[in-house]
C-alpha cells in the first residue's frame, strides 16, 4: 500500500515549525487513520459529608468543579510510503522527498523522541478534520465541502458532503456568554475549502505521550501504528536564551 496515490487524508501531525512557516503539506505529517479515541477526564475533588446518612438515611458526596480535565486522543492506523515537504523559513525552497513507510516510522520515532526545543522536530499539533453542519453562532455553514452554494439546504445535506472543521474542546460562541479571557472559537468552526494545498489549518495543541510501530508480513508494507495525544500546553522556550546561564 503506498500513501502516493492516496490523498484525502483528514488526520495529520504539524510540526512546532509550521507555526511560522508552511502552509498545505509542508511541515506536517499525513496519517492514514483507522480509529480514533477521544476522551475528556474530568478531576474533581469529592468528599463524602460525614453523618449524612445517619441524619437523612442517604449518605452524600459533596464535589468541587475547579474546571480541570485531561484531555487526550489515541489513534490506531498505518503508516504508508508517502511524500514529505519540509520548510525552515519562508524565503527558502520547500524540501520534499519520498519516504518509504518504514522511514516514516522512524520519521516519527525520533521526532517523538526529541524535545519542544527543536521546531524542526518536535510534533506539537494533531489535527483531526470531522464533518459539520453548524458555525460557531449555531447557524448552518452556508456553503459545503464540495462547492454547493448557499442556496444548498445544509442541515439535509449527505453527511459526505458537508465541510469539514478542526476536532477541538473549544465552544462556540454562542456558549461563552459566562467565559472570560476566550479568544475568538470561529476558526476551529470555519469549514476549510481545500485542505491539500494551501490551507493553513488550527488543530490541538499538546505533545505525543506515546508512539509505537509494529511490522507484520500482512501488511507489506504498510507499517502499523498507535499514538497517545495529550492535549496541553507545552513549555517550549529554550533555557538558553533566558540570558541567565551567561552571568
């Protein structure tokens, strides 16, 4: 199986150097997905409410929501033969070469492997395009992901049809009446128009917990893998230029 001949990827690792150089392919990793996990862990503090029972004959559980969850995505897929385009700042030509799927696997091995402190190296964003209806305001998209016009009634529109936006934990802003220091949600609701060529895209922004291959005659040569997403914010100013290791 070769990633050549195959180009509607909706799944893809963006290195931490794409978020001032590159746009379509350029610095970000397409991945031929089979499943995605998602899940939103909520941590609440809960203590039982001593004698409760005994003055109600029901005991109770009372729970502080400070706001905090951890959020994480696990894919399972196959990594296929496939090209990469690489571009450290905006004035240079792209690099683009064709990696086999077992270079791909060891692509991924050693960026995994490295720390934010490398932008060419470190894979700071997962973006997951899914199929939407609505905009941040609770109203239709007015146009769909294959060209149909505004005049297209959305809200029965095939589902394979529909624009496709970001996966993401940000509510819409018709929500955030209650929220503070929320930066504007409408491009993770924004459908993108082509996301092959010169789209630049938002995704979740975090670092990859875990990343494993595994090669198996069955499907030569494709390469399996599986890879844990923590959504977070990552520290990745570098020490070095703090000015304070130079006395």
């Amino acid at each position: 199986m070769s990633g050549e001949d195959f180009n509607n990827f909706s799944v893809f690792l963006q290195l931490q150097r794409r978020s001032d150089t590159g746009v379509g392919h350029e610095n970000r990793i397409p991945l031929f997905v089979n499943d995605i996990q998602i899940s939103t862990n909520k941590q609440a503090m809960s203590f039982g409410v001593p004698f409760s029972g005994l003055t109600t004959g029901e005991s109770k559980t009372l729970t502080f929501d400070t706001g905090k969850a951890e959020k994480t995505v696990s894919l399972t897929g196959l990594l296929l033969g496939q090209t990469i385009h690489k571009k450290k700042d905006t004035d240079e030509a792209t690099t683009s070469v064709k990696l086999t799927s077992y270079e791909m696997a060891q692509l991924i091995h050693s960026y995994v492997d490295s720390s934010a402190l490398q932008n060419d190296q470190s894979l700071n964003t997962l973006v997951i395009l899914i199929p939407s209806r609505v905009d941040e305001n609770f109203v239709y998209h007015s146009q769909s992901w294959d060209g149909i016009g505004p005049s297209d009634d959305v809200s029965d529109l095939d589902i394979s049809k529909l624009p496709q936006i970001p996966f993401s934990w940000k509510n819409r802003e018709y929500d955030n009446d209650f929220t503070a220091f929320t930066k504007n949600p409408a491009p993770y609701f924004t459908p993108y128009t082509d996301i092959t060529t010169d789209e630049t895209t938002v995704g979740m922004k975090g670092i990859i917990r875990s990343f494993s291959t595994s090669i198996t005659g069955a499907d030569f040569p494709a390469v399996q893998f599986t890879l844990d997403f923590l959504v977070s914010t990552v520290i990745s100013d570098n020490p070095l230029s703090w000015g304070i290791w130079y006395g």
